[in-house]
C-alpha cells in the first residue's frame, strides 16, 4: 500500500464494489471520463475480478483504490495503464466518486502517489494523461501539480449532443523528482 498524505492507494477487493456502484453510473462522473454508459453491477463485479489479475509488467495496468488515510473510506479508483517497455511511459487516470469528497485534496494527494509509484516503483519517464478541455477543476490540479499541456485532440469527444477536445498533459520523470524528492510524498512506504 502507498501512503500520501490525506489518502492510501491499495490493491482494489471484492469489497469495494458496493462503494463503487453508488457513484458508477452517474452521470456527472462519467461524462467527465468518457462516453456515459450505463454498468451492471454484474458487470463491475468481473472487471474488479479482472483488474486484480493485472500487473504492470504483463497486461501493462495498475488499478487501485484510493481510500481516506485515517477512516479507510473508499474515495475512488487511481489507474496506471498502458505502460510500454522500452519507452517507459505509461498513462493515468485518477477519479473522486463521491461529489461531496471532491475539492477536499484527495484528488491532488492521490495524483501525487500515482506519480510516486509511476517514477519511483515502476521506473517510468514519462507519465500523460487526458482530460475533457473543459474539466477545470481537473487541469487546474494537474498544473500544479507540474504536468505540461501536450495539445489538444479537436472535437475528439462526442458528450451532450456535441463534439469536444480532450486535452493532453504530460509530466517527465525529471521535473516530477525536482520538484517532489522521493520523502516528499509518501509518508510511510508500504504501511
Ligand atoms: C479532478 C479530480 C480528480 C480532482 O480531485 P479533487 O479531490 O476534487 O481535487 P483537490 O481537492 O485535490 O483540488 C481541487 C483544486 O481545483 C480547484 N478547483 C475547483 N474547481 C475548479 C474549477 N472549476 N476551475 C479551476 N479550479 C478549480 C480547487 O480550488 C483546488 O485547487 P487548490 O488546491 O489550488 O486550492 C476530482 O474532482 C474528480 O475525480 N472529478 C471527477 C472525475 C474527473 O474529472 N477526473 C479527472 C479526469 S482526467
């Protein structure tokens, strides 16, 4: 497990999936990470079974929850994907599902042990992602957090009757480091 300072990234269990189907099928948060389909519950059972089998070496995913630090809560799913040897790079997504958690550091904290992990366990170079170009909330934190804005994918994005642009950030293994030596971020390695 990976301890930043508000939350804990863990292996993601069985157990999560009540917790997960609260927040899955709305609609706010799935438009802000893709097309808004609809899930079973069936369904988010066998893609838990699924992921648990993943590793980053092999199907090139890591997905973890993320749960409050003190209480445990789960607080949403933290993924590293499509991680590509030789070049070391790897892709990642990081989701808040209940609304009324949002805007309180968690998503910021667990970006920050998503790049930990990214640089400092997997040995990446380079870490993107994508957002909706108009997610403000979403790029502000990754600016802070010292991802580059890459461009923008034009009209790429086909949400609410109408196209929109995904905007693509990137962050390198050097400026991550300077800016965040390794103690920074993880307070106690595998508590
Ligand atoms: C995007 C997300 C991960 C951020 O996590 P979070 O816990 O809400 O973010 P934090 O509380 O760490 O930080 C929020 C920051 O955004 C700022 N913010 C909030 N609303 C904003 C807006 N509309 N425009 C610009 N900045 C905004 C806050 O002021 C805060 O900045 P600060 O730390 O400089 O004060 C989370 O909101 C989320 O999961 N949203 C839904 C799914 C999503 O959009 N995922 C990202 C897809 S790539």
């Amino acid at each position: 497990m990976y301890n930043g300072k508000l939350v804990r990234l863990r292996p993601l269990e069985k157990s999560d999936l009540n917790e997960i189907m609260k927040f899955y099928n709305d609609y706010e948060l799935k438009r802000l990470l893709g097309p808004p389909i609809v899930r079973s519950r069936e369904y988010i059972a066998g893609w838990i079974e699924q992921v648990s089998q993943w590793t980053p070496w092999r199907e090139g995913h890591l997905v973890m929850a993320i749960v409050q630090k003190e209480t445990d809560d789960f607080l949403g799913i933290a993924r590293i994907e499509d991680v590509l040897f030789p070049h070391s790079r790897a892709e990642i997504g990081i989701s808040i599902y209940d609304p009324e958690q949002r805007g309180k550091g968690y998503g910021t904290d667990s970006t920050l042990v998503t790049l930990w992990i990214g640089f400092n366990i997997l040995g990446l170079h380079s870490i993107y992602l994508d957002t909706m170009e108009d997610n403000e909330r979403s790029i502000h934190v990754y600016e802070k957090i010292g991802f580059k804005r890459v461009g923008v994918l034009r009209e790429t994005e086909f949400i609410n009757g109408g196209h929109k642009g995904l905007l693509i950030m990137d962050i390198l293994r050097d400026e991550f480091l300077e800016k965040y030596p390794p103690s920074s971020i993880i307070d106690s390695r595998f508590a």
